[in-house]
C-alpha cells in the first residue's frame, strides 16, 4: 500500500522490502529470487531487484517498480514471486563495465540516462561533466565547465563561528577513491563515487529514475575536520557550474519565493529548493535544486554552491564531526519552471511515498483514491488539518506565481463525508465577515490572491 503526503499527483520510482517467511531458515541464500507488481490498472510488471540479504533469521529483497497516487491519496499494489517478462530499460547506464572485477575504477567514460535527463560523470573528479535536459535540447553543465560537485575549503578565523559566514580560501577538490556501477534498470539506474577529503571519507551515489526529470545525488559520509582558531573553519560544500549567461536565482521561503541579488557569492538562505534560471545560447533555460536539509545558498557568476559542513568552533567546539547524510534532485529544464512547481519538487523530495506492507484481506474501499483535489495547479495546498476547535477541517492554500487564481477543492466523500458547509477564516481560524467561498455539491471554490494565502473551514456531514 502507498500513501502520498503531498498535495499534488506524484508518478515516481518507489521501493519495498519484502521478507521471507519460511520457519525453517538454514540461512543466507543464495537464490534470487523474480518478482511481479500488479497494479490498481491491472497491468503486471517485471520489479527490479536493488538488493537482497538476510536480516535476524531471514531473507529479504528489495526491489523498485514504477508507481502513480494520487494527492493525499493511495493506491494497492500487489506483489507476486513470479517471473514475468522482461520491459525495455526506462533508465540506464551509459559506458561499459571494465573487464577487471576488482578494478575500483572505470576506465571510460560513465554516466547515466532515461527518456528525459542525461548525465555524464567527471572520472577524474567525480563530479558532473554533462547535464542535459533531454526533452528542451538544453546542456546545464557543459565539458567545457564541469561540475566538481563537491569542494573543500577552510574559512579563515573569526568570532562568533557558528552564526558568520566569512570568505574561505582557494577551493580544494577531494580525491576519488573509486566510481562503480550500481543499480541497472529498467526502473533505476545509478553509480555510485567515493571521495576521500583530508581524513573523512563520503561517498555520492548518482540517481535516475525512469521518467523522472531529476538528477538524485545522495551523500554520505563521517567528518572528522575539525576547526580551531589557529588553522581555521573547515567548509564542505556542493558546487555546479551551470552553462548559463545572466544567470539569476530565486530561493524558496515560506508561502513562496524570493529574488536575493547578492555579491561575490555571498550565501543566503533557502527552504527546500533554490532555482537559478538565464540563457543557454539563445533559450532560456535553467536547473531546479531541492535539498532536504541545507539551506546555506550561493550564486557567483553562473556557479550554484550550497554549504554542506561548516565545522565551526565557537561556542560548540565540536558541533559537526561524525556521520552525515544528505539527499539532493537536480532538475534542468528548458523555458521555465513555474514557482508552484519548485515548491511540489522540494515537497515530493521531502515526504517520500510512503510504503506500507500488508497481507492478503479483503477490504470496503477501492485499490485506488484521493482524500482531495486541488485545481488550478498554480495553487498549493499548504496544510490540510482538524479545526483547533474541532469543527470541521481547516484547508490551507497560496498562490506563489503571482496570479491571482479561484481555487477549488474537491473533497472525496467516501473518504471524508459530504460537505456541509465552507467559509474562509483567517490564520487563527476567525470566520471572516466576507468570505468568498462557495459549496457546489462537494467541490468547494475559494479566491486565492496573487502571492496570497487563503484558509478555508470546511464542515462535513458523516
């Protein structure tokens, strides 16, 4: 079973882990072993195996399928150990496999691509050496400046360390450990690069998904660079060159987003994503980046860098050393990206689809619903949540594109009940005098100003 936590449609690559539950477990097997996923549509799809194991008396398997639910919504996806027919690759691996097995580095050229996104991988770095959005025609991150990804740099001493950012040193690029292969397809593709950076080791895996527009970067790794007063503040961060003239950025902030014209790289911060757009030769273009944690932004000339580790020493003399993790979705796009957009990729990549694993039963409802809808999708729902006086469910939305824009709500009445009546209210839950929403059997209407936010008290009937 999937849920969706996210106001808005999702079609993604998810995973689960299933166990065997043989009694009788002699241990570790070798087998591995087919599987099948069935969807709500009644189609029935090979699964990609990511990886198998055992665990405490028990063989597991982990595999990867293709998945679509709807907003604040489910779907019932049964899985079978059954072999089914092979699909073509929807995301793959670019270069060949070196005839050595125990070479830790490739020899060619590496990389990755699905129907939308191609990326080339630096050998010598590890890092990005091209990045192409598929469907504009547009290259991101060209040859002729690739992306180092990370970098290395140590910030000279000062007061009051842990709040000031100040200007670093020359950056360092860390030295590559190994680039190998991972995952295949058809559902997953990636390779994975493993850096070492003075005395801590992280390692990057590279993700694409089919039919997916990003570029997943996942890093991991245990920090021991500490920072003094004497030697300095050592900083990690994640750089890319984008290919683009005039390049400008928006950051994310609450309710929206906003323009930050800096200099010299100067860092500012960021919700969930930052968005550089300009020209790439005579077409607008640009890249979308989504994190899920560091908010630490800078745009220099065409350069995005977002702060990793900042191993600051006042007050706390040792804030950063140990085990770090961090996921990041690059998106090139050709044209534009629409700031409601941006939001939902910085949601999705937040609240991942959840997966529920259940037996065989039988049940009331169908494989497939949504609690809701959300219409035009310019507008985003922000919150969905019971009335702090219990009346009904209050219903948070904005508009961040700047058109203003009459939203509507569609509430599932098996799932929720009939709507009994709507009214707008305002951020503390008041009944505005001068409500402008309107019930029309279950769909309820409301006027959303341009950058606005608009809150609305729906009552239900059992």
């Amino acid at each position: 079973m999937l849920f969706n936590p996210v106001g808005c449609e999702r079609h993604e690559t998810v995973e689960a882990i299933l166990w065997e539950n043989s009694r009788n477990w002699t241990g570790p097997s070798r087998h591995i072993p087919a599987f099948s996923v069935h969807t709500p549509d009644g189609d029935t799809l090979p699964a990609q195996t990511v990886e198998t194991g055992s665990y405490w008396g028990h063989d597991f398997s982990r595999v990867a399928f293709p998945a679509r639910v709807g907003a604040f919504g489910y779907a019932l996806y049964t899985i079978t150990e059954e072999k089914t027919a092979d699909v073509p690759a929807r995301a793959w691996q670019l270069g060949g496999e070196h005839h050595c097995a125990y070479s830790s580095r490739e020899r060619q050229q590496e990389g990755l691509e699905n129907d939308l996104v191609l990326v080339e991988l630096d050998m010598t770095t590890g890092g990005i050496r091209r990045l192409v959005d598929k469907a504009g025609g547009v290259e991101l991150i060209s040859p002729q400046h690739p992306a180092p990804v990370l970098e290395y740099a140590v910030e000279r001493s000062h007061g009051m360390s842990a709040w000031l950012v100040d200007h670093t040193g020359p950056a360092e690029r860390p030295a590559v450990k190994s680039v190998r292969r991972k995952d295949r397809g058809p559902y997953k593709a990636s390779l994975e690069v493993a850096w070492r950076i003075r005395s801590s080791d992280f390692t990057m895996v590279y993700e694409l998904r089919a039919g997916d527009p990003n570029l997943y970067m996942s890093l991991s790794g245990t920090w021991f660079e500490r920072g003094t007063p004497e030697t300095g503040i050592p900083v990690l961060r994640l750089a890319l060159p984008l290919a683009l003239e005039g390049a400008k950025p928006s950051y994310e902030i609450p309710f929206g987003a906003v323009e930050r014209q800096t200099v010299a790289g100067e860092e500012v911060p960021a919700l969930q994503w930052a968005r550089v757009t300009g020209r790439a030769g005579a077409r607008q273009a640009g890249c979308l980046l989504a994190n899920d944690g560091k908010h630490g932004h800078s745009l220099d000339g065409g350069t995005l860098r977002v702060t990793l580790i900042h191993s600051s020493y006042d007050p706390d003399p040792l804030p950063e050393i140990g085990r770090h993790e961090m996921q990041f979705a690059l998106r090139p796009f050709a044209a534009s990206a629409p700031v409601s957009e941006a939001i939902h990729a910085g949601q999705c990549l937040n609240h991942a689809l959840r997966v529920v694993g259940t037996g065989v039963h039988k049940g009331s409802l169908p494989a497939v619903a949504e609690l809701l809808t959300v219409s035009p999708k310019g507008v985003v729902l922000s919150g969905l949540k019971m009335a702090e006086d219990g009346q009904g469910l209050i219903a948070r939305l904005f508009e961040p594109n700047g058109k203003a824009a009459t939203a509507t709500l569609e509430l599932n009445p098996r799932l929720l009940g009939t709507v009994r009546r709507a009214v707008e209210v305002d951020l503390v839950e008041r009944d505005l005098p001068a409500s402008s929403a309107r019930v029309a059997g279950n769909k309820v209407t409301v006027k959303v100003p341009a950058r606005g936010i608009a809150s609305l008290r729906i009552e239900l009937a059992g």
